[in-house]
C-alpha cells in the first residue's frame, strides 16, 4: 500500500495533532494511578539491561552529530529556551536553596580557620566530605 500523505502533510498533521491535545493530555495525565517514577524504579534491572543491550546503538547515534549541528542546535534553539527555562525552574530553585543554604552555612561555620597550604586542604577535605555526607538530603 503506497503512503499518500507527503511528508509536509505528515508533518502538519503531527503539528496540528499536537496543537489541540492539551484536554486529552490532561485526561491521560489524571487517569494515572500509580506514579510512574515509581514503576519505573521497580524496573531498574530490565532499565541497565536494556540500556546495555542498546550501547552501540546509542554510540552511533550520538557520534554521528557533528560538532557544527551540536553548534547550530545549541545557539539557535537551547540558548532561546534558557530564559523560559529558567522562569519555570525558579519556584524549584528557590526550594532547593530554602533546604540546601542553611546546611551550606553549617557545614562551612565547622571548618577548622584557615592557615597554611596542609590545614587549608584539610579544611576543603572536611568540607567535601560534609557535602557528600549530605547527599540526597538536599
């Protein structure tokens, strides 16, 4: 059977597909009933298996963008994006600084003062272990 569609019209068709999907979207969204992070987690071994048996695949792909095309995307479509980006991440950010400076500040009024270079890299050795101990808390 032949396609009779061109791909402009396919193209289109995905566009205006798109375009008028938000009701339907949502109603997808809120039939859910299991959080799907939670699913995925509980598939973490199929995850590392697939992502292994899918390397090569994935090398090639990825090699296969030439620097210029990284250049291009980047600077004409991601650097477009980043003020978006960044007004729809700040409430997140300000969340995460709300939890993350006090304990910054903690860890950094228990360095030891500083002094010379062998008390200056056991200050910052103290300091990256507080960090790493704080892991996941943040």
């Amino acid at each position: 059977m032949a396609v009779k569609a061109t791909a402009a019209q396919a193209a289109q068709a995905w566009q205006s597909g798109f375009a008028g999907a938000a009701t339907k979207y949502e109603a997808g969204i809120n039939a859910v009933t299991v959080a799907p992070g939670q699913l995925a987690a509980a598939q973490k071994n199929l995850y590392l298996s697939q992502v292994q048996a899918a390397a090569n695949t994935w090398a090639a792909k990825v090699g296969a963008v030439s620097l210029q095309d990284w250049k291009t995307a980047s600077t004409s479509v991601g650097s477009q994006r980043l003020a978006t980006g960044a007004t729809k991440g700040a409430p997140k950010m300000q969340a995460f600084m709300t939890n993350f400076l006090p304990q910054l500040s903690s860890i950094v009024d228990s360095l030891g003062a500083r002094g010379t270079f062998e008390q200056n890299m056991a200050r910052f050795s103290a300091y990256a272990t507080a960090l790493h101990q704080k892991k996941g808390s943040f």
